[in-house]
C-alpha cells in the first residue's frame, strides 16, 4: 500500500484536502454502502492509486467485520492512513455531512408534498447505484480472481452466502473456502 503521506503526485495530504476529497464524493456518492464502496473504489483504487486493488479488498472485508456501514469504516480508514485522526475526522464529516443534510431537507419536503416519493426520479437513482456497485464487483473480480479455479471459488461462495442467509452462511463460506484454499 502507498505511504500513508504522499499522494499518487508525492504531495502531501492536507486535512483540508481530504474533507474535500470526501467532501465531493459525500455531494455525488448515490446508493447504500456497497455502491459508495464502489465510488471509494474508483477514487482511491483507480483514479488517485493511494492503494491497490488488493489492500482496498482487505480493508473492505475488515471493515465487513465492524458494526455499522463499511463504506463509513473505509472512509474513515482511508482518511486515518491519509492524515492520521484529523484526517479521518475530515474524510467522515466531508462524506457524512451531505447525506444527513440532504436527508433532513428531503425529509421536510416529503413530508409537506404528496406524490414526490413515488416519482421516476427516486428510481433513476437506484438504476444508477446498482450500475455503480456492478462495476465495481466487475473491476474487482478482474484483478483478484484473474483465473478460472479463483473465480470459481469467488461464484460458489456467493451462492453460498446467498442460499444460507445471515451469520452462519458468511462463517460457513469462509470456513470452507479456507478448507478448499
């Protein structure tokens, strides 16, 4: 993984710089947790090359692990490793912000406006967060299951998980990839 305190240019990360960062990301990242994976992704994996696609997998399933949204964990894990604790204070505020904002302010206009929840537009951004999270579980896929038997592994522990729901299909599956590893 890159150093914590340079850039992909070798300059350093402001705290400023990563609110910002975030900041953007928290105005246009649409969709739940996985989708923003996805947007972190195509920022910190692909665009800015402040990890590999390798230690960006790592740091998702660990924060798999952890109560509450992973994408809140691996923001705040990437502002840590970018700038220490103000750093990971910047990148939750700059991503969190907007959203509770947002949901407070759409909160008060569903409230007084009848027929606004069921418009086309809610569902327009649905369309494009699963498009997002697709796209992200494709550039995954490509880079850490390059072969046939991985990506075989990777297809029979996802039906795994998904046939036998909750805890126990997670626990199962990772109990017997480890065997079949």
């Amino acid at each position: 993984m890159p150093s914590a305190a340079t850039t992909d240019s070798g300059q350093p990360t402001t705290v400023l710089g990563l609110f910002l960062i975030f900041l953007r990301l928290g105005l246009t990242s649409f969709g739940g947790p996985i989708a923003h994976l996805g947007y972190f992704r195509e920022e910190f994996v692909e665009r800015r090359k402040w990890m590999t696609d390798h230690a960006y997998a790592d740091l998702v399933a660990l924060c798999q692990f952890l109560p509450g949204p992973a994408s809140s964990q691996v923001g705040i894990a990437i502002g840590l490793f970018r700038g220490g604790l103000p750093g990971a204070l910047a990148s939750w505020l700059g991503f969190t912000l907007p959203s509770a904002i947002a949901l407070v302010l759409f909160g008060l206009v569903l409230v007084n406006a009848s027929g606004l929840a069921e418009g086309a537009w809610l569902h327009g951004l649905k369309v494009v967060a699963v498009a997002v999270v697709a796209q992200a579980l494709w550039g995954m896929g490509k880079s850490l299951c390059p072969d046939r038997e991985r990506a075989s592994l990777a297809v029979m522990a996802a039906l795994g998980a998904s046939l036998i729901p909750g805890a126990f299909g997670q626990v199962g599956v990772i109990a017997l990839g480890a065997l079949a590893g």
